[in-house]
C-alpha cells in the first residue's frame, strides 16, 4: 500500500469512526447526506477504479463491471455556473433508473442493466459517440438563437433530430450529417439508426409524459457501442438534466434544469427549489411504467 492508499485508507476509518459516533448521539436522525457522500467516495476509493469524470457523474470500473455514479453538482454554460445540491445526484440516479426501465419495457435497447443501491448504475460498457443527438417537439432554446425568425413554440411535426459534437473547447457545437460521416464518427447505416432511434426515444418519453399532462419539449441523449459485442444503445443518462418539460404545456410552469440556467442569482432557497422540482419529477418518472 503506497502514501496515497495509505492516507485514504486512514481518512476512510476515521471518516467511519465520524458516522458511527454521530448514529449514536442522533439515533433518530439521518446521517446528514453531503457527510455520506463524502463517505460514499472514500468507500469506492478503496474497491473500484475512477475511470473518468464528467461535470456531473463519475464511471468506475468495478472487477470488470461497468458503474456510474451521479453527482450533486448541477452546472450550466459548459460548467461557468456550477452548484452543489446535496442529494441531487440519487435523485437524478433514480430518475435515470425509472426512463431506462420505461425505455426498455418498450423495447429500445439501452446500457442499463440494474441498480446497486440508490446511486450506483450498472451498465454495459460502452465506447460514447462523441455526440449529443437533440430531439425537439418545440422551437425554444438554442434553436430560436440559430434561427430568430422561427416563433418561440413553433411545433415540428416530426420530431427534428440535431448533432452537436462533444467538445467543451468548442462549446458542443452543431454538426451536420455530412460532417459526422466525413469525420467518420458513424457510417452511414448507424446515423440511420441513430436517428431513427433518437426519435423512437423521444416519442416513447413524449407518451408518457402526456399521460401526465406534460409537454416534453426537447431532450438530449448519448450513444455508444458495447465493447464486447459492438452493438448501439443508448447510454449515458436520462435525467432532469436531459430534457425541458412544460406541465399543461407552459413553458412558466418548467420543472427542468433550465430554471437553474435562467436564475440571475443563486441562494441556498432557489437551490432547494430546485432540488424539490427534480423529486417531484422522479416521482412523475417513476410512473411511467405504472401508467
């Protein structure tokens, strides 16, 4: 065991040491969830391999067995505006887990493979299309700042399905179909499927959601390539982060993330509002197969 091991084997005991005592002198009480967090890290530490980070979530590799963990960070602007939630991340976890469930009872192929406790994902090990592939119902968002004279909730009768390249220098920007065939990222028969599934994604989400009385307005989601087999899911995650959904159709009703993006200052009140709007929509999320 090398100075690092060794360090975080001690801060893990005592980090241990620290729970305990605290279960004992507040038996009633919940440890508090930033100090379990914490204590979540220091327990993968020392059982599984970090192998990457993103602005939201951590992946590990757990003896073989692909893991994700999201985190309770929320940000907006490439990460220039950047916030921790406590308890964020399991709820965004969980929702992840109810639309991957739903996705799969309708028979679209995803990574998802089951849960180990609340936050932590088992999925199949995938090699990620560096690319967002958008979904929209509604013109809103970046859309209308590409094309101002379109009318703010001008509807597209067919799902548009939109790429943007997977590049916080660049800013993720707009790629066309012929640029991800000239760069070679996919060949010609995957951006078929790619797109064909995008839009299968985003109707089957857009169903359940109108059963609810919500408008799913745009989503956002990734795919990669089982390493083992090759074959295209979708991947990554699904979450309050992924989508904008308007309740009865309002965009002034919102629950999604974009009320963080649109916040002009940011109090410990607003963030905890925004914490209860990604319950509530894991609460909606889980229903999606009971509906």
């Amino acid at each position: 065991m090398d100075a690092i091991d060794l360090a975080l084997h001690d801060l893990l005991h005592q980090a241990r040491a620290l729970k305990l005592a605290w279960q004992q002198k507040y038996p009633h009480e919940t440890f508090p969830l930033q100090a379990q967090a914490h204590l979540n890290r220091l327990e993968r530490s020392q059982t599984v391999q970090l192998i990457s980070e993103g602005k939201t979530k951590q992946i590990y590799d757990d003896h073989g067995t692909t893991v994700i963990v999201q985190k309770d960070d929320i940000t907006a602007g490439d990460g220039a505006r950047k916030h921790t939630i406590p308890g964020k991340g399991e709820v965004a976890a969980q929702t992840t887990m109810n639309v991957f469930r739903y996705l799969d009872q309708q028979g679209i192929a995803t990574h998802f493979i089951g849960m180990i406790g609340q936050n932590q994902m088992v999925v199949r090990q995938c090699r990620m299309i560096p690319l967002e592939v958008v979904s929209r119902r509604l013109a809103t968002g970046s859309f209308l700042k590409r094309h101002p004279e379109v009318p703010e909730g001008t509807r597209f009768q067919t799902p548009l399905v939109e790429f943007f390249l997977k590049d916080d220098a660049k800013h993720d920007p707009l790629i066309s179909t012929h640029d991800i065939l000239h760069q070679g990222i996919l060949h010609p028969e995957e951006l078929v499927t790619t797109i064909e599934t995008a839009t299968q994604v985003f109707l089957a989400l857009e169903r359940a959601w109108e059963k609810q009385n919500v408008t799913l307005v745009d989503l956002k989601i990734e795919f990669g390539h089982d390493v083992h087999t090759d074959q295209l899911f979708v991947a990554d995650v699904i979450d309050n982060d992924s989508w904008r959904i308007w309740p009865e159709g309002k965009k002034a009703l919102m629950l999604d993330k974009q009320i963080y993006r649109n916040l002009p200052d940011i109090t410990d009140a607003a963030l905890q509002n925004i914490l209860a709007n990604y319950r509530q929509v894991q609460d909606m999320t889980g229903k999606f197969i009971e509906i």
